[in-house]
C-alpha cells in the first residue's frame, strides 16, 4: 500500500512501489497478457495501416491491468496519481519478465 503523504519524484523511486502493487500471480498475468496485446496491435497497425486499431491500445493494455487490480491485487492503479511512471513500469515489468528478472 502507498503511504498518502509520499510522493514519488523518481522512476527508480515509483519503480518498487509498482512492484509492491503488481504481487498476485494472476494480476502479474493479465498485466503481461495486456501489454502484449498492446505490441502486437501496434505491430499489426503499423503492418497492415490500419490506424483503426490504435484505438483499442489503451483498452487492452488498461483493462486487463485493471481488472488484475480490482479483482485479484484489491488495491486502485497507480495509472490514476502516476500515469507516465506507471506506463513504464508496465513495460519495464513486461521486459523484466521476458528476460527473466522477474516472475510471472
């Protein structure tokens, strides 16, 4: 749980935190199936010109980061106080796991 009077100024600082918050193995799951979904929407725009699909980007990436969290996690996104922090540390949690760093 964050403590409401901290403010974090940094990613390496927020970075800990977002891991705090991403524990549940099945929140870690849909948080990696949804940023997955992501790149390959961006690839298949890109692929196919079809800028149509940008548009469901956000949907998946948010929705099933946010169902991880307010069905499995119990807690509220950090994308609400810390939208560009939390972003990055979608992907950097996504890369972390490909690479072995951390668990899925």
């Amino acid at each position: 749980m964050e403590n409401p009077g901290k403010r974090y100024r940094t990613f390496k600082e927020f970075y800990p935190f977002y891991l705090s918050e991403h524990q549940n193995p099945t929140s870690r799951r849909l948080h990696f199936t949804g940023t997955a979904l992501v790149f390959g929407i961006f690839i298949a725009a890109m692929l196919f010109h079809s800028w149509k699909l940008l548009i469901i980007i956000p949907f998946c990436g948010y929705g099933f980061a946010w169902v991880g969290h307010f069905f499995f996690e119990k807690n509220k996104p950090a994308t609400f106080q810390y939208p560009l922090y939390s972003l990055a540390s979608d992907f950097k949690l996504f890369f972390d796991i490909v690479g072995g760093k951390q668990k899925l």
